[in-house]
C-alpha cells in the first residue's frame, strides 16, 4: 500500500498517511485528463462575443430605388449584409461554451491527476492549516521551504480558515480550495499541491472508484 509523509508547518515528520492504491497508483489517462482540462476551460469562457444583425444596425428602411426599370440589382435596405455598414450574417451570439462531462470520466479523471502528483512527488501533505496570525511573509516563507515558491495549490477541508485565506489572498501563483472544489484541471496547473491530511482524506474519498468504497452503515 502506497504511504506518505504527514509533516507539520516546520517541515517536520510527525507520522504517515496510508493511501488508496486504487486512486494514488491509478493509471495515469493522459487524453483523460486532456478533456477535463477542456471540460474546465470551457465552462470558464465569457462566451460575451456579439455581432449586429440587419435588424439592430442604424440605418434607413427606406427601398433605395424602386425595383425595375434602374438596370441596378434590386435591393431593399441600406442595413442588408451585402452593404458596408450593414448587418453580420451568422455572426457570434451570445452563448455558453460548458459542456457536461460524465460523472464517472471526471472522477477518473481527478485519479489520474492524483496519481500523477503522487507519482512525481508533487504532492505534500501537513497535519493541519493552523496559522497563528495573518502573515503573508510568513506564509510564503512556509510555501518556499516545501519547495513551493513557483506556484501551490493549498487545500484545507476547514469550513472557515480566516488567517490561511487572508495570508494567501494577495500571494500570486497561490490559490486556496476546498476539497469539494478541486478540478483536474488545479491539480496540474499547480506544481506543488499542499495539502491538510483531513482534505486529503474527504479527496480521496471522492475520487475513489464506486466498487472501492466502503459500504454504508
């Protein structure tokens, strides 16, 4: 069975932490994790694009000249698509790019992230994300002894972290997630995952295959 080791805020050993072979020495689903990054960063997208029909551009309705007689093409308004200034024909509208990806292809997906951290030693877990103070220094100096100064995910399963949230706030390349809230796609932007052992406990949980699972009580 995979292990790793449960260090505290001072880079100290304080015990180990027994891990799931069926989520941290899962195969590792490139093209998986492919569509979950997809999945992400298409459900981020403003998709505000607009473009004007013949129906909101200015212009006259007004017929420019009658219909026979001219020699000229017929047309009916200065707004037509085919003029300058007209109307956009088939234009970008308005519209959501997300997409829904199968519940089960993105739980796989979360263990081929997991695997993949945990395979490149990538992955650090502490007993807990108790800070004394709001310290931002102080926390970055944290984040560069675990090797962490380039960029961290931090994951705490506390419902309210006050001085974790307002130490890391204002850290660029940090960013702070519950469990639930975790995505592939912050799993490999993130070079270095920091994690409390009770967040790693409720992830693991989550990514566990169904067949894995404890049966209720």
């Amino acid at each position: 069975m995979a292990t790793i080791a449960i260090q505290n805020l001072k880079q100290e050993t304080v015990g180990q932490c027994e891990l799931a072979d069926a989520v941290f020495l899962a195969p590792v689903n490139e093209e998986l994790l492919w569509e979950a990054v997809r999945h992400f960063t298409a459900a981020r997208r403003s998709g505000t694009h607009k473009t004007k029909g013949r129906g909101e551009v200015s212009g006259s309705g007004r017929k420019l000249w009658r219909q026979k007689g001219t020699g000229r093409a017929r047309i009916g308004s200065v707004r037509s698509p085919i003029w300058r200034h007209g109307g956009t024909v088939h234009g970008p509208q308005p519209r959501s790019y997300a997409w829904e990806m199968p519940r089960k292809k993105l739980k796989a997906a979360l263990r081929s992230a997991l695997a993949a951290k945990f395979r490149d030693a990538e992955l650090v877990v502490v007993q807990d994300w108790t800070l004394p103070a709001v310290k931002t220094r102080q926390l970055q100096a944290t984040l560069s002894a675990f090797d962490a100064g380039r960029g961290a995910l931090l994951v705490d399963a506390a419902a309210e972290n006050r001085n974790l949230y307002l130490s890391a706030r204002n850290l660029p390349n940090v960013e702070l997630l519950a469990p639930s809230q975790v995505h592939p796609y912050h799993l490999l932007r993130y070079s270095k995952i920091i994690l409390s052992q009770p967040a790693l406990e409720v992830l693991q949980r989550a990514a566990l295959p169904a067949s894995k699972r404890a049966p209720a009580a």
